[in-house]
C-alpha cells in the first residue's frame, strides 16, 4: 500500500506516514489484541498469570516466524481454518442442543444475569442483556450501536480493514493471478459471515449456562473471576471450548486456535518489519544492505510487541473489558482518513498529492484529540456508582458515528485542497486509479520521484545478467566449499567461501542474515515477470462464476439484515 500511493501521487511523505501510522496501529490493536486474545485462552486453560501466557505465546511466535515466513503462515492458516470450522461447527451444535434450540437461545438470553445483578437494581442497567440483543438497526440515542453508525461508520472502518490494511492487502497480491485473488476474497466473505453462527451464538449460549462468570457485574466480582473488574465478557467462548467439547476435540481446538493467533502475530510481524525498513529505514539509510534491513526489521518487531505488552492494562480497562468495541473505538480515531483518501485516489483522478496530505493532516488532529480522550476518561465500572464525567464528544457522540465525521472532514479538505494545486499529468495515472486500471504502459515516474527497489527497476528495465543455462552443483569439504564457475566453460575457476562456525549459522539463522544467492534477470525475463504480475485478464467463464457467487454473498448478506432488522 505505501508503494501504491507512491506511483499515484509521488514524492515520499504519504508512503512514509502510511507505514509510521500502521506501525501504531498495529501496536494499538492488532499486537496487543492478539496477544491479549490469546493469553485469555491460556489463562482459562492453565489458570497462569496473563503476562507468564503472553511470553510463552511470543517464544513460540518468534520461532514460527523466524523458521518460517509469509508462505507459512498461508499454509497453517489454511490447515487451521478447517480444523476450526468444524471444531465451531460441533460447538455451536451442542451448544445450542444446551439451551434448546435458537428458540430457547432467545427466550433463556433475555434473563441470563448473574445473581449479584439479579439481586442489585444497582445492576440492572448495565448487568442485564439489552432489549435489543436480537437487533442489528439500534436506536440513534439508546443503541450501544446505532443503526446509523452501523450502516455508515462501521462500514468506513470495515473498507480501511479488508481493502487497504497491508496484512490483507499482501495476501491477495500473492495470489497466482488477478482470477484467484478475487476466488480468495470471495471465500474469506463467506467465512466472514460464518461468525454470527459460530461464534456470536455460542457466546450468548455462554452467558445463558455460565451467568455469574460471563455476565459478572459488579467489579469485585469480575476481578475474581477473570481479573479484569471492567468486565469477563472476553472469557465467553474459552469458557464454553474447555467445559463443553469433548476431550479429544477440545485439545485441538485450543491447539488451532492458539496457532491461528500465532499465524496472525506472524503476519503482522511481517507487515511491520517490511513497512520500517522498506519506507522508513531505507529513507535515512537508502545504501542499507541486505543483513542490515533484516536484523533493523526484527527489531522494529521487537520494539512494537514491546510496546504491545505495555498498553496491555489500558486495553483491559477501556470500553468495559470488550475486546471488539475497544477495537472499534481505537480504530474510529485513526482509520477513516486512509479509507477517505484510497477511495478519491483511487475513483476522482484529480486528488493531489497536496490534498491527500492535509487531508490525512486534518484527520489525525481530528482523531488523536479523540483518541486521547478516550485513553484518559473512561467509563465507570458497572454498579460503581461513579458519575460519568467524560466530555460531550465522548459521552454523547458514538465511535461509529465520530467515524462519519472524521471522514467527512478529511474528504472536504482533500477535495478543496487539490483543487487548490495542480493536477497531476495522465501519463503518472497509467494504472494507477480506477479508471486507467486496464493501460498497458506503467506510470510515469520521474527521477526525483523514483526509488531504487528491485520493482522499479523490473519497470524500467534495467539491464541485467542473464541466468546462465546450467549451474554445477556446489560440493563441500572439511574447509571450504567450492562452486564452479557458471562463467566459464573449463570448470578451473572456483569460488571459495569460508566455512562458517555453528555460532554464526545460528546468529544468521535468528537475524534472518542468511545470503540468498538471487540469480539477476535479463531485462526480457523481468518484462515476462512483471506482465504476469499487472495482468487483469481472466478467464469468461471464470468471470462469470466467481460474479454469481458474489450476487449470491450479497443477497445472503440483505436476507441476515432482513431477518434481524
């Protein structure tokens, strides 16, 4: 995505915030929320102190990601992706066997309280199920999410996430073509719609059968049972996995869904390392070798799971211990310029690199006054007694509908501002925006705009060394080994390289420093490459299938509003 917003509007600064704001990002909600995640499941599993859990989870980690990468964790997420579907699937079943059917999952939730609430009219406001549970359109004032932010506001956060997030982004780029990249998204839609049964449903089937842990209300009470007095609504579904499943079955769902958990950590992680030292690190250091970008890049990891494990206790205590309305409400602040400013990039080729700047200017101001906001008022623990003193733009203005407005804000200024300054010339669109998505020349990139990667380079079609048409095999001995030279026909050249000690193949092999010998490629074979990688074409009647499965998501998607309007 950095790189994106290079080729369409130039110079360095919008890829250079892009990656610093992820990094954030990443360290306010994806590292920290995974970590949390996870460590709640060990907690409940093995009853340890919370942080004792999170350094097992990254010891783990780190070895998963260091030994394996990108195509590791593609693999393991689609292992893991079978083993809980089913793994939810026989949940959610006797779950709902449990309760009765859907018909007594409604009529039994409505009364699931613990007794302390029941007990305590102090309680009752926020201790008892809401009335509108079973309602996806809430009211404007009273809804916890109002049915305007979940149609606008959820959905500006919603396009930032699954269109422009780099860890969803690269998934789709390393599809084989542009007809397997839209067949993956279209299975991920339909896995995003499989929550609500697997796991919104046996939740709710959690606090009906475990009421005085799940819906604890008072913070004394929920300091004991989970360790968090704002809330152990988190504790749902491990609770449900470890007293419900059977034996065997529940192992391995608690084994899939720690290494689903570690496959994230790993994509992000990856993400993150990329990010600073590609478009912040080379910035500063631009004759960067190769080892030096891979050891700066687990360190910025390092650095941003330190961060993590430090905003853990504020993630625990906001938004009444709701891992999913923390998210939402962290997001809300930062996000919606990024997906204000991808939309007009991408649909209104008239956007400047001046307007997306100040656009995504006004938008941070905007957000972080909200976003510290949020960090130093928080709302008071349920039964507590204490009045609610956050200010107006808190209290009375939803997460999701701040959304709409910081949005707002941020288009108006972008708009007004390119406006202001000149339009960028159509040969530097090529590609680039909706409209130019099918040219066959790549964008112009000026000298003074162009970076000195390996992908520009397959652009411009520098010259390279042809591969040669055989390479001998290496051979090694007790001191060192030797490669024939692929340059020369009589075998007598040899290359001599050292044989390293056990200490530095292990230093290399934790540092990432090993040396891949990357054969160069002629401009010809770079050309083949980078017309298979921009190709749009695909086949008719592909097309054709993978639009009716679309249709078919989405009027699947309006019948669920319908049902539960």
């Amino acid at each position: 995505m950095p790189e994106f917003l290079k080729k369409r509007f130039g110079g360095r600064r919008l890829r250079i915030y892009l990656s610093a704001l992820a990094l954030v990002l990443y360290v306010l909600t994806k590292i920290s929320m995974e970590l949390y995640a996870g460590a709640i499941f060990m907690q409940q599993l093995m009853g340890w102190n919370i942080y004792l859990c999170i350094v097992l989870i990254l010891v783990v980690t780190a070895l998963y990601t260091i030994t394996g990468g990108l195509t590791a964790v593609m693999y393991t997420d689609t292992l893991q992706t079978v083993i809980l579907m089913i793994g939810a699937t026989v949940l959610m079943i006797i779950g709902l066997i449990e309760v009765d059917g859907m018909a007594g999952l409604m009529d039994r939730y409505m009364t699931a309280a613990a007794n302390s609430t029941i007990e305590n009219r102090t309680f009752y406001s926020c201790g008892l199920p809401r009335n509108d549970s079973f309602h996806i359109f809430r009211d404007i004032e009273t809804g916890d999410i109002p049915w305007t932010g979940s149609v606008l506001g959820i959905t500006i956060i919603g396009m930032w996430v699954w269109c422009t997030d780099q860890i969803m982004v690269q998934r789709c780029l390393s599809a084989k073509d542009f007809t397997h990249a839209k067949a993956g998204s279209l299975f991920a839609a339909f896995l995003k719609i499989t929550p609500f049964f697997l796991w919104i449903i046996p939740g709710m089937i959690s606090r009906i059968l475990y009421p005085d842990e799940v819906a604890c209300a008072s913070p004394e009470d929920c300091k004991a049972v989970c360790s968090n007095p704002a809330g152990c609504s988190n504790i749902a579904y491990p609770l449900l996995v470890i007293r419900l499943l059977p034996e065997g079955l529940r192992g391995l769902m608690l084994a899939a869904l720690m290494a689903a958990l570690m496959s994230s950590l790993t994509s992000i992680f990856n993400s993150a390392s990329s990010m600073f030292t590609m478009d912040i690190w080379r910035r500063f250091r631009n004759k960067a070798s190769e080892n030096e970008l891979m050891i700066v890049g687990r360190v910025a990891a390092g650095t941003c799971v330190g961060c993590s494990i430090l905003w853990l206790p504020i993630l625990e205590s906001t938004q009444g211990g709701q891992l999913w309305m923390y998210l939402q409400v962290i997001t809300s602040c930062i996000a919606p310029p990024w997906t204000v400013l991808f939309v007009l990039a991408i649909f209104w080729k008239r956007t400047t690199e001046q307007g997306a700047f100040w656009g995504l200017m006004a938008g941070l101001v905007v957000g972080m006054i909200r976003l510290v906001l949020e960090i130093y008022f928080t709302v008071p623990f349920c039964g507590s007694g204490d009045v609610d003193t956050r200010p107006l733009i808190l209290s009375k203005v939803h997460f999701s509908h701040f959304a709409i407005i910081i949005a707002g804000v941020c288009g108006i200024v972008t708009v007004l501002v390119s406006l202001l300054t000149k339009a960028r010339p159509n040969e530097k669109l090529r590609r680039v925006t909706w409209w130019t998505r099918h040219d066959s020349a790549e964008p112009d990139i000026s000298d003074s705009e162009d970076d000195d990667d390996e992908n520009e380079a397959m652009t411009k079609g520098n010259k390279g060394t042809e591969l040669p048409s055989k390479i001998p095999p290496v051979s090694f001995n007790q001191e060192a080994h030797h490669q024939q030279s692929p340059l020369n026909g009589n075998g007598t050249d040899t290359v001599i390289i050292a044989k390293k000690s056990y200490q530095d193949i292990l230093k290399n092999w934790l540092c990432g420093t090993q040396k891949n010998r990357k054969p160069k490629l002629s401009a010809e074979e770079r050309a083949i490459i980078r017309q298979k990688m921009t190709s749009l074409s695909e086949n008719p009647r592909k097309k054709k299938i993978l639009n009716g499965l679309a249709l078919i998501l989405m009027l699947f998607t309006a019948f669920m509003f319908g049902v539960y309007i």
